[in-house]
C-alpha cells in the first residue's frame, strides 16, 4: 500500500470518528462537499478527537508528534466539525475619566 493511499485511509478513518457521535459515516456525507458544516462538536470533543488524531497519525502514518500534530491540525482545518456556539459575556466598558 501506498502512502498516499494509507493516508486516505486513516483520513476516512478519522472522518468516521468524528461523525459517530451522530451515527453517520463517511459513505453518508461523502456526496456533500460541505458535509462539516451541518454536524456540530463541543470544544471538549474536538480536544479529544485531536488527541486521537494524533495518536492514529503518529502509529499509521510514522510520524513524530509534533508532524502527527500539525497533520490533525490540518486535518481539523479542512474537515473538522463546525463547534457549537457558546453563550459569551459581555464586557461592560468602564467610563474613562
């Protein structure tokens, strides 16, 4: 096998991690080229699926952690789940004398 087809694998792979958690895979959403943009993650999720990431890369693929870290990076940046939103705070501004 490949490299590059090693890397689509483990890439499908990792798709599919992060899609269970709403019970659809990879050949579900695959038609859609914006299918990452109508599933939602928490933050902590997200933080999770890096670790995993990473941990995958780094056995699949031979990389060392910090290449197998910007590998998930990338990974996250194309095909990361949208976060859900979260309430923020509003910052009262204070009178200036």
């Amino acid at each position: 096998m490949t490299k590059r087809e090693k890397t689509r694998e483990l890439f499908i792979e990792l798709i599919n991690e992060q899609l269970k958690q709403h019970n659809v895979s990879y050949e579900d959403v695959k038609e859609d080229p914006e299918w990452y943009m109508n599933y939602r993650t928490s933050v902590e999720s997200e933080e999770a699926f890096i670790s995993h990431c990473i941990s995958r890369i780094r056995e699949v693929l031979k990389l060392n952690k910090n290449m197998a870290t910007k590998e998930a990076q990338w990974f996250i940046l194309q095909w990361g789940l949208t976060l859900e939103k979260t309430p923020t705070t509003t910052i009262k501004k204070q009178k200036t004398i």
